[in-house]
C-alpha cells in the first residue's frame, strides 16, 4: 500500500515512514473500499449482477486504484451484455496497474477477435433503435429489433427488459413472463425484471377475481330475468265484449276499419319504412366512406412509414460508415488500444509517438474520454519524468543504447535538463562515440548557468579537465 503523498509503502503505522504525514484516514478508506469490494464479490457469486455492480462503484467511488474491484466491475458488465463499458472499465485498471494485471488478459482476449468487437457495436446501435422505436409508439418494429439484440447478444439483461416490457404493453403476459425470468437466470436481483414479473402476478391475479365473480354475477341477472318473464306472463288480458247492433252495422264498421287500416298504412307505416330504408342508406354509406378514409389514411401512413425507413436506412448508412470506415469511431478504438498495448509492453516513446494519432473529437463516450484523458495528461504532464525514470534504469544496468533513446526523446520535450545532458554524454562515451560525447558536455562547459553546478563540474571531469 503505497502512501497517499509520496507514493512511498506505507507500512502499518499511523504515520507514514518516508514522509511523516498522518495516513490513518487515508488507510481508513481503503479497507472501507476493500470491504464493499469483499460485498460485491458475494453478491457477484450468487449472480446478483446488479446488486454487485452497486457495491463495485462504491468502492471505486472511495479508492479508485483498487484495480480488483474496477476488474470485478468489468467482469460484471460483460455478464450483463454491456461489453463496451467492462472494455473501459479494464482500459482504465491497466492503465493505473500496467503489470501483474488480469485486466490485460481481459482485453487481449477482446482485441485478439475484431469480429466479435464489430457484433458489440452493431448490438449498440439496434438496441437504441430498438428504444427509439419504443418511445415513438413503433411497438411492433421496437419488438422486431430487441428480437435481434439478445440473438446478436443472448446476455443482454437491458434487451431482456425491453422485450419483456413490450410484450407487458401488448397484454402478451405469458411472454412477458417468460422474458424477465431468463433475465433474471442471467441477474437474480436485476430490480427492474422483479417490478414487472410484480406487475404481471397483480394482473394475474385481478383476472382470476373477475372470473370467480363473473358466474355470480351472471346467475343474478338471469335470476332477475326469470322473475321479469314470470310477472309478464301473470299479468291478465281482459277481454271486453258488447252485444251487436245488427248486419248494417257490422259491415259499415268493417268498411271503416278497412278503410282506416289503409290510411294508416298510408300515412304512418310507409313513411316510417321510407325513414328506415334511407337511414339504412345513409349508415351503409357513411360506413363506406369511414373505410375509404380508413383506406387512405392507412396508405399515407404507410408511404410517411417508407419514407421514414428509406431516411433511417440513409441515415444507418452513413452511420456505419462513421463507425467502420476509415477515421471512423472504431478506427479511433483500435488506435487507443494500441497506446495502451505499446505502453504495457514498454514501448513508452511509441505509445506517446502513437497518441497524438487519436482523434478524441470523433468519440463521445465517457470511457473513452477518461481513459485518453488520463493517458494524454500522463504524457504532457509526466511523460518528461517518466521518460527521465526509464532512461535511468537502463542507465544503471548499463543498457548504454536503450538509455540513449530514452534521453533523446526526454531532451526532445524538455531540451534544457542539464543532468539528461550529462547523461547523455556519459552514454556516447560508453558507446564509443567519443565526437558525441564531448558535444553535449560542452553544452554544460560552456553555459554559465551549468559550468558551476554539480552536472557542469561532473562534465569538466569526464573531458579531463
């Protein structure tokens, strides 16, 4: 455990033996760290991801160099089909612990098959078309496209959540069902499965209430429907009867009654079909023109659709070419890996030779960023230092040649070091080039700012003087 200030070991003490400060608190919050680590690890075991996921960055949140918990996390994501964020995840853990780091093997086994790196990419891309169509009320294509993300992708919890939630909408409830639980094999506590499959169960339920209480209810209606023809069928017709008043009569009442059955039929019977027969009319026609604009409604919804497909294809199109093409987001990925690659195999001078090739500006995603940012300030900030670092150790095992390069490309940066100078000389000297040699500890002789110092007088006796 190396101290908080001057990165010295820290030993057990309460205060550090380089530098004497108070690292009490500082330890306090690396067993804190190492301890939602320990959490995360359990609930990793038992497969509840997201559970572990939670812990994982609190743990990171605390001591950020804790490259097991930031590996844990990496494995973690991978689980859950989220490969892009565990591929930062273990770019940001090498690159804090350059050796004896499992995160290499991590992403040598990733780079080592481009084509499995391409399938991550596409998996992306559909499943956020998946959610576009979803939020626009395209259920049917937003269906379709999660379809094809978990048989690109069959670990992708977030493909499962949505399929399941599209399905819950169109009351498909056995599929919803079946969905979430095989997201739920893959994460035991994902907290999103668990209120739907909820949902779905309170459904469920309401429906086997309403079909215990449906023959109730329709046994009271027949009940009361019984009753209503009983009672009709009691009520009595009373029929009236009065003496006749003779031959003329009957016929002269049987002449009106003709007479007034006819008008009748006239005036009340045949206006009444005639309203009926053109009500009929009108609805068959109203309904036919309801169809028609149905129909035409439906067809410019279906060319609006085709436009808006031919613009989508277009628009995928060049967004493929964005990402695959040449200067494209992946070609950027690739470079980047590649700075990372040459820095663990100790190609320090290529991988800051190799940085200045990434263009940043092409990538937004947040991983991404971190780790270039944190590789572009080491170089700027600390790339002198730790040029100056590597150079001396070669320096000490006498490596005379690697040493060189390594304090050229330190007086390229910073070209007025006068003990890089000096140790310059020295390695031309052992290289037998004397000419050389003598040229760059005359560039301390000769400048009075170096003559006197320590490098100046060291120069003056390797010349002899």
């Amino acid at each position: 455990m190396e101290c908080l200030y001057c990165h010295h070991p820290m030993g057990e003490r309460r205060y550090c033996q380089a530098c004497g400060r108070d690292v009490s608190l500082y330890r306090k919050v690396i067993r804190t760290s190492n301890t939602y680590y320990n959490v995360g690890l359990e609930k990793a075991r038992v497969r509840d991801l997201s559970g572990a996921a939670v812990y994982l960055k609190k743990s990171l949140d605390l001591y950020k160099k804790n490259t097991d918990a930031r590996n844990l996390l990496g494995l973690v994501y991978y689980e859950l089909g989220e490969t892009v964020d565990a591929l930062a995840e273990w770019v940001i853990s090498k690159n804090l612990q350059p050796e004896d780091n499992l995160a290499a093997e991590y992403l040598k086994q990733l780079q080592s098959r481009q084509s499995r790196l391409n399938q991550m990419n596409q998996t992306l891309r559909k499943f956020n078309q998946a959610l576009y169509y979803a939020r626009h009320d395209s259920q049917d294509l937003a269906l379709l496209q999660a379809k094809k993300v978990i048989a690109m992708n069959p670990r992708f919890v977030k493909a499962y959540q949505l399929l399941g939630l599209l399905y819950l909408k169109k009351e498909e409830y056995a599929k919803a069902e079946k969905t979430l639980k095989t997201a739920l094999t893959i994460d035991v506590g994902n907290t999103a499965a668990l209120a739907y499959l909820d949902h779905i169960q309170s459904l469920a339920k309401d429906k086997r209430t309403a079909a215990r209480e449906r023959p109730r209810r329709q046994a009271r209606e027949l009940t009361e429907a019984e009753m209503q023809e009983n009672a009709a069928r009691d009520e009595a017709i009373v029929p009236t009867y009065r003496e006749g008043n003779g031959n003329w009569t009957a016929i002269l009442l049987l002449t009106i009654g003709i007479i007034m059955g006819v008008l009748s039929c006239y005036f009340l019977v045949l206006p009444v079909k005639e309203r009926e027969l053109k009500s009929e009319f009108n609805e068959d026609a109203l309904s036919y023109n309801e169809k028609i604009a149905e129909r035409d409604t439906k067809i410019a919804g279906l060319d609006e659709q085709i436009r808006g497909l031919e613009e989508e294809k277009a628009n995928l199109n060049t967004e493929l070419a964005a990402y695959t093409g040449e200067g494209g987001i992946i070609n950027e990925y690739n470079k980047l890996l590649d700075v990372l690659t040459m820095k663990a195999d100790g190609n320090y001078i290529g991988a800051m030779d190799a940085i200045s090739l990434v263009d940043a500006s092409l990538v937004t995603n947040e991983k991404f960023q971190s780790v270039y940012g944190a590789l572009n300030s080491e170089f700027t900030d600390s790339g002198v230092q730790n040029l100056y670092v590597r150079g001396k150790g070669s320096y000490d095992g006498k490596d005379w040649e690697t040493a060189r390069v390594y304090f050229a490309k330190c007086l390229e940066l910073q070209p007025d070091y006068p003990e890089v100078i000096f140790y310059m000389g020295v390695c031309y000297q052992n290289l037998n080039d004397w000419g050389t040699a003598v040229s760059y500890y005359n560039q301390l002789i000769d400048n009075e700012v170096y003559s006197n110092t320590q490098w100046g007088q060291e120069a003056k006796r390797q010349r002899g003087y």
